[in-house]
C-alpha cells in the first residue's frame, strides 16, 4: 500500500518557521545581481521597501537603482484591508506606519512602478511567493501588472513547493544573497 503524500503545511506554520531560518541567517543584504543591473535604466520606477522584522535587505539593490537613474518608491500602508500604494521616495526621512514599516509621508506623490522588489516570507523555484498573508502585494501584482516583480529573500526562505491561491501572481525571478533564480 502507497503511503500518500505528506499534507501541506498550512501558511501560518510555515511563515513561522520561515520567519525563524530567516532570523538564524548570519547575513540580511542580497546584493544586486548583473541581469537586475542590467535591465535599469534612467527614468524607471523602482518601488522597493525598508526591511522589517528580519527581512532581506534591498540596500545595495537601491543603490544600483539609483546609480542608474532610477525614480525610487516604497510601498504606503494604511491597514490590512486598504490596498497599498507606491510613493515617491527621494531618499529622505520615513513616516512610522502600521505594522512596524517605515514609509513615505501620505502627502508623497504616488507612482506607478516598473519594477516591485518584493520582501518574501517565502518562495520556490516556480515563482511562487509566500507572503505577509494580508495580500498587499497581490493586490499591488494585479494593479500593475507590466511591472517586473522581483522577490528579495535569503536563501533559507526557499521551499521545495508552494501551492498558489487563484490570485497569487508569480514572480518573474528571485534575488537572495547566493543567487539570481529564474522560474
């Protein structure tokens, strides 16, 4: 008699132990990889965010953005309900937001995005993420969805599978600290 399939571990449990490897890592910057580099050009809109709670550190990939002559945006959150939305970022000074974020003032001119760095939780190497759980960033997918949606983990957030709800859209590639993954 075959012996089925373990069932999958439900999303709270997984992000708890992701967010727990996540902590263990000794390192939190994933560096710009050449294919990130070499698609930037002046005058694109890259939104990325300012790490919370142990997540990948984007930094030296804004940097790269900027060398380049990118517009920056972060994403500005009001709640779990509200979709987000991306505001101009010049480099300056942060508003405390709601879950411990640091975000553009509400006055800051909201832009559409060309490339979404993402925070993950959780990926494979399908393109597959796992999130937060509020679907911010799923909502942000759908509404822009000619932007370039690059995933920012450390390589101990990747699993071997993910199972993706009816509106999750997956990620064109992931940037961790080893590598550059393409599905």
């Amino acid at each position: 008699m075959a012996v089925p399939p373990p069932a999958p571990t439900p999303k709270p449990a997984l992000r708890r132990a992701l967010r727990a490897a996540r902590a263990a890592c000794p390192t939190r910057a994933v560096p710009p990889p050449s294919p990130f580099v070499s698609r930037l050009r002046p005058g694109l809109i890259v939104a990325s965010y300012h790490p919370v709670g142990g997540e990948a550190d984007p930094a030296a990939l804004v940097a790269a953005a900027r060398d380049a002559g990118c517009a920056m945006a972060l994403p500005h959150v009001i709640d779990r309900e509200t979709p987000l939305r991306f505001l101009q970022w010049d480099g300056g000074a942060l508003s405390a937001g709601p879950f411990g974020l640091s975000q553009p003032a509400s006055i800051a001119q909201e832009v559409p995005p060309d490339i979404i760095l993402t925070p993950l939780v959780g990926f494979d190497r399908r393109g597959n993420r796992l999130g937060q759980g509020a679907g911010h960033y799923d909502r942000a997918f759908a509404a822009y969805p000619a932007a370039w949606r690059i995933g920012i983990a450390l390589s101990v957030q990747e699993v071997e599978a993910l199972t993706p709800d009816p509106w999750d859209v997956p990620l064109h590639a992931v940037a961790t600290e080893k590598e550059w993954i393409v599905p």
